[in-house]
C-alpha cells in the first residue's frame, strides 16, 4: 500500500530522506541494544512522502488496532513525530524489553495490554522517537523540542483523529519511514511519520537544501 500511496520522490530529496531515515535507525539500534542488553540489527529504511489522510492505510486500515507513540513537536518546527506498531511488532518489542515470550491475546482489545506493559511499551517507543527526532535535528540544525510520549492503543484511524483534532494545522504530506529491526531472537518493524504543519515542512525542505 506505501508503494500506491506514496509520491514521486526525486533522486536528491529520496538521498536525503534516507540518509535522515538511516541516521535514525542507527540511533535507535544502538539505544535498543544498550538498553535490552543484545545486538540490534536494522534493515535500510524505506522512505517516502505520503498523504496524511493514508497513513491508516499503512497499518492495515482504519479500523486496524494499532500500538501509537505521539510526541509533539515545538520551536523552529512545529508538529508530531508518530510511532505506529503493529499489534505483533508490539509484542516482540515487550518479550525482548522484559525478557519472557509475550504474545497477544487471541481477542486482544484496547484495554488488553497491562500498565506494566504500557510502561515498557512507552519506555522503548520513546527511545525510538528520540532516536529519529535526534537525527532531524542534527541534519537540519533546527531547535526542536519535544514533548513528552503519550502512547494510545487504538483503531488506526482514531489515533490519527487525535493528531488532527488537537492539531488543527497539519500538513497534507507526511515524511514516511519503515524501518526493520532484528536480533537473535525476535524482529519488528516500526513506522514513524514525520508529521509537520504547513510552514514548518517548507522550514523542513529548505533546511535539508531541498527546493
């Protein structure tokens, strides 16, 4: 569905993105191993710029129950950084953070994950968004500040309702990347969406020499 949605990039804009995009996930592999205490491996993120009103599509759907880390953005650019997980990325992610096999509920439901897993969840998820909010602002130099991660465990299309009810100047394009994180014993992909408003992506663009 990332493929359908996605637009064109050039090959000087898709460079940077991934170069943005790889920065990140080498952040966030060695933060991951530091903190699980094993190797992390990571594939080379896939990049792209989609319509904000598609990102459900990516998970699955809008009715898709999914694992959000939302971190908002204040300074020279304004907006959200959101971590998406699906429900089985999610899980791994908690069997190597508490180290048992955690596997989800045959009916999982918003309320199935416990506070110590929420806890765990929003530890690890905010070490990721950290990790690839430290990579913008050391390839663009701009002053960011983020909030602090507030995690939700719902339908797809909820979750991004959020974003645009308490955020009412979002942008149409969204900075997409997919990246793949492995190690020994389990693997998970996170999605992250750069998610500016309306000035700050032309702020974004030019910052990254990108016209």
């Amino acid at each position: 569905m990332a493929d359908r949605v996605s637009q064109a990039l050039s090959g000087d804009r898709e460079d940077v993105f991934r170069e943005l995009g790889s920065i990140g996930a080498g952040n966030a592999a060695t933060a991951l191993a530091g903190m699980l205490g094993k190797r992390i491996n990571m594939n080379v993120p896939e990049v792209s710029i989609i319509p904000f009103n598609e990102v459900p599509n990516i998970m699955g759907g809008a009715d898709n129950i999914v694992v959000g880390v939302l971190v908002n953005m204040r300074g020279q650019m304004n907006g959200y950084v959101l971590l998406l997980l699906g429900i089985d990325d999610a899980y791994s992610l908690l069997s190597a953070a508490l180290q048992e096999k955690k596997t989800p509920p045959e009916n999982f439901y918003i309320g199935s994950l416990s506070e110590l897993e929420s806890s765990a969840l929003v530890e690890i998820s905010n070490i990721l968004v950290g990790s690839y909010l430290s990579a913008i602002i050391t390839i663009t130099n701009l002053s960011i500040k983020p909030s602090v991660p507030e995690i939700a465990v719902d339908m797809a299309g909820a979750i991004l309702n959020i974003v645009a009810v308490s955020y009412g100047h979002i942008g149409d394009s969204v900075l997409f990347l997919k990246t793949q994180f492995t190690s020994e014993d389990s693997d998970m992909t996170g999605n992250f969406f750069l998610i500016p408003d309306f000035s700050s992506y032309k702020i974004l663009m030019a910052s990254l020499g990108i016209s």
